[in-house]
C-alpha cells in the first residue's frame, strides 16, 4: 500500500511538528480545536457553546465588530504616523531656525 492511501485509525493521529514559538505552538492548538470543532459539527455531537461560538461568528453583528476593530487599527496608525511626521516637521523647523540665525550672524557660537 501507498503512504498517502493508507486509512487512518481512531488511534491513529497526525504527527505535527514541535512548534518553535509560543505563538506557533498557540497556533497549532487553535488550528486543532477548530478541526476538532468542526468534526463534532459535522457528525453532530457539539455542545451548545460550540454551536453558539460559531453562529455568533457569523452573525451580521460580529461582523461589523471585526470590520469596527479594523478601522480603529487603521486610525491607530495613521495617528502613529501623523505624530512621527509632526516630529520631523518641528526637527526641520528647528534646523531652519538655526541656519537663519547662523546666516543673520545671531546665533551663539557654541
């Protein structure tokens, strides 16, 4: 028999990798218990709370949360580089006063 034909047992499980990050290894335990979620939906032997998570999942109003959540990030940084940009401004400013009053013959001799 071929390797990728064999038929899997119920003691049979994938292998999967030692994840070599915290959030990697996060993200393998959400990927499987999104896998493990669906399998109970299909055969239909989820809980309510499974059920509940993903109908609020796709509701109109979760959504527009997601879509909210993503604009205020957006905002955020827009504002981010708003205020770097305000602090180059002023550095540039500042330089162009000290050359003014360099070239005018004001300015302190450091």
């Amino acid at each position: 028999m071929q390797k990728g034909n064999e038929v899997k047992t119920k003691k049979s499980s994938k292998r999967i990798r030692p994840a070599l990050t915290p959030e990697a290894r996060e993200n393998q335990l959400i990927s499987l218990a999104v896998d493990l979620a669906e399998k109970q939906l299909q055969e239909g032997t989820a809980s309510a709370q499974v059920i509940t998570h993903y109908l609020k999942l796709g509701s109109t109003r979760e959504q527009l949360e997601k879509e909210k959540i993503k604009k205020e990030n957006k905002l955020l940084e827009e504002k981010a580089k708003a205020y770097q940009s305000a602090e180059e401004l002023k550095e540039l400013y500042a330089d162009a006063l000290d050359a003014m009053k360099r070239y005018s013959g004001t300015a302190d001799d450091d």
